[in-house]
C-alpha cells in the first residue's frame, strides 16, 4: 500500500522550509534596524503569518489534485489566471532553490574554514544529495524533513531559553518604535510567511487531508511561532546585554551558553539543514504539480508522472538539470546571486498575491479579509523591489497565459448551424 504523508510528517515537511534559512538571516537584520523593538516587529508579522498559512491551507483543502492552489485561483478568479499562477511558481522553483544551495555551501563551506574544496563543489554535490532525496517515497521524505525540522527547533527554543534565563536582566522595549522603520522592518521580514502556499501541490500524498492537513498548519505554525519569538527576543537580549557592535550580531550568540565555541559550527549545521528542508518541499511541490499539469493537457506529456512511480521521475531530471545550469551561471559570474533571489522572490510573491485574491471568494469572514488585503499591500509593496529581468518574464509569462487560454476558449466555441 502506498505510504502517505500524516500529520507529524506532513508537519516536518512544513516547518523546515517556512524557517528556512530566514530563521538564521532575518532575526539580525530586524536588530540592526529595530534595536530593541525588533520583537514587536516579530510578533506583527507572525500574527500576520497565522492568517497566511490558514488562508492556504483552507484552500489548499479544495483542491483535489497536486495541481494545489493554481487550480482553486483557476475556479474562483478565471483560468487564465490559474495558469499564470501556475507558471509563476514554476518559474520561481527554477530560480529560488539555486539560491537555497548556494546559501548552503557557503554555511557548509565556512564550518570548515580551511577545506581545499570549493563553493562550486559542495553546492552540486548538495544538488545531487537533494535530487536523490526527492526520489524517495514521499513518507520518506517527511520522516527526514520532521528530523531535521524538529533537531533544529529544538536547539534553537534550547539556546534562546537558556540564553534567556542566564542572563541577570531581561532588555525589554521601552517607548514605541519608529513608524517608517517598523513599516520597512516589517516588509523585509515577510519572508518569514512565504511557503504555505505550496502546501495544495501536495494534497493528493495526504492522508485524509480534510483533518491532517489543518492539524499539520496548526502543529506546524505553532512551532514556527515559538522559534522564531523565543530565539530573536533572546538574540537581542543577548546584544543589548553583551554592548556588542551591530556588524557582529549572528545567531549563533544565542547558543554560545549552551555550546560555547562550537556554536558557529551548529548554528551552520542548522542553516544547512533547514536549507535541505526548504529545498525538497519547494522542488517536491512543483514537480508534483507539473506532473498533473501534464496529466490535465496543460503541459506536454513527458512531464507526467508514469505509473507506479514514487515521484515524477522525468519532471525532477529536468528540474535539476535546469538547477544545474543556472548554479554553473552564478559560480562563472554570468548571473549574480542577487538577480536569481530577485527573480525568484518576484514569482513567489505573484503566485501567493493571485492565491490571497482568491480567497476573497472561498473564504469567509470579515476580519480575516482585513488582514489578507494588509498581507496582500505588503507583499504589493515587496514588488516594487523587483528587477528589471524579473518584471520581463513576468510580461512573458503573463502574455502567454493570457494567449493559450484565449486559443483554448476558441476552440471550445461551437459553430452554430449558419456558420457550418
């Protein structure tokens, strides 16, 4: 019998990649520009990450394929926009995870400073470790996500509370913060919220969805809160307590009690291994649904899923093969690592925008429609960021959409007897 995702694995494979490597970038860079209100910038946003991840999950319920929220955008708001959202995610996996391996190596790399083996080397040997995780049974690789998920929870909920409790005053905010930095702290830190929106592309390797899938968000947000509040409020505690320089802040200040010198060389393992997480659920996810696309006549057959195959084997070559060329193109400096993320981030934003425009029409309640059109102004706002390249595809693509869905509904006019 095939094995399925249920609620513990479901729940590792969602907590790892919305932490992320933003659980290691974002709680300094919300110091640096907030000080000590940096938790108060953190408490809006994962107030504001609980509407995200329950608006997708409640629409990734109505999705009944791996097709996933694209299909729901499809019924609600025209098919043209389903497939445009469709296309944004797929084009943002095939940018977005390069940029998660190539932040891997250089955590990996810089664990062992005086190694002879370059970036370029221990990224495509990260791409090939992941390509064949990814062929594993889908059970498989939530059991491995849920290890890593949970080891790297644990220590940093671990080092924050003894961070916390070791320390003989507790820094806490003073007067309110300034409004314009707030404002801009609060966009950056938006990252911290993407991710649930892949959750649909999934649903078919659920086990009775209808109650996993909600436990699962609920486990799964539950935990991301927790990280994330208890690990910045004791890294800026441990700052303002230690008067260290802004340019030395690092996470790993919170596990120095706890680990002492070996705390930069666990912090990197955390980095890398929730890097791991977030790649195998993003690249997982979409070739899941592109599988099904192909299924559905929206793509060309070869990218379907053939029978009794654990994982859409052909999708994930052609996945990696195109992971590959666009690594090889930062590593020889024919693309930077700030385009692929600008890119990336673009496609991922267009895709979550088209899926919270939906939800106005399958999900209800006032409140809630309030803080989807806040999410919805700052991830309007986070566009304005984009790069030229990135806004060029994004009119390719969008022309595209728009073309096939009109060449679709032409044919599907029927002549009527004058006419024939």
């Amino acid at each position: 019998m095939e094995k399925k995702l249920n609620t513990l694995t479901l729940s590792g494979l969602m907590i790892g990649p919305i932490l992320g490597s933003g659980i290691v970038l974002l709680p300094p860079i919300a110091i640096r520009a907030l000080g000590e209100h940096a938790i108060t910038a953190w408490i809006i946003m994962m107030f504001l990450g609980g509407i995200f991840a329950y608006v997708f999950a409640r629409m990734s319920l109505l999705a009944s394929t791996n097709e996933g929220i694209s299909s729901i955008i499809s019924k609600e708001i025209g098919p043209h926009l389903g497939e445009l959202a469709s296309n944004c995610l797929t084009i943002a996996v095939c940018f977005g995870p390069v940029a998660v391996v190539v932040t891997a190596s250089d955590f990996i790399h810089n664990m062992f400073v005086n190694t002879s083996y370059s970036k370029l080397v221990i990224s495509l040997l990260f791409l090939l470790l992941t390509s064949v995780v990814l062929l594993m049974d889908v059970a498989k690789i939530g059991r491995l996500s849920l290890l890593l998920s949970s080891l790297t929870a644990f220590l940093l909920v671990i080092g924050g509370i003894f961070s916390l409790t070791t320390e003989p005053v507790i820094h806490y905010p003073k007067n309110l913060p300034h409004l314009n930095t707030l404002g801009y702290t609060l966009l950056l830190l938006s990252w911290a919220v993407i991710g649930w929106e892949v959750i649909g592309s999934y649903i078919e390797d659920v086990d009775h969805p209808e109650t996993t899938l909600m436990r699962a968000m609920k486990i799964s947000l539950t935990a991301v809160i927790l990280v994330y509040l208890i690990s910045t409020f004791a890294l800026q505690n441990r700052f303002f307590a230690a008067s260290s320089e802004l340019s030395d802040i690092n996470m790993s200040m919170i596990l120095v009690s706890v680990f002492g010198r070996y705390a930069a060389f666990i912090i990197g393992i955390i980095a890398a291994g929730l890097c791991f997480c977030t790649f195998i659920m993003f690249v997982g996810a979409i070739s899941r649904q592109i599988a099904r696309r192909a299924e559905n006549g929206a793509l060309p057959q070869y990218f379907r899923q053939k029978p009794g195959e654990r994982s859409p084997k052909t999708t994930l070559f052609i996945l990696t093969a195109i992971h590959t060329l666009v690594l090889l193109s930062i590593y020889f400096k024919l693309l930077t690592l700030e385009t692929i993320v600008s890119i990336a981030n673009t496609f991922f934003i267009c895709n979550a925008l088209l899926g919270l425009f939906a939800s106005f029409k399958c999900i209800k309640g006032l409140i809630l429609k309030f803080f989807t059109v806040i999410l919805m102004l700052i991830l309007c706002m986070l566009l304005t960021y984009s790069s030229l390249i990135a806004w060029i595809i994004f009119m390719v693509i969008s022309t595209w959409s728009l073309l096939k869905y009109l060449k679709t509904k032409s044919s599907q006019i029927p002549f009527s007897k004058e006419q024939s």
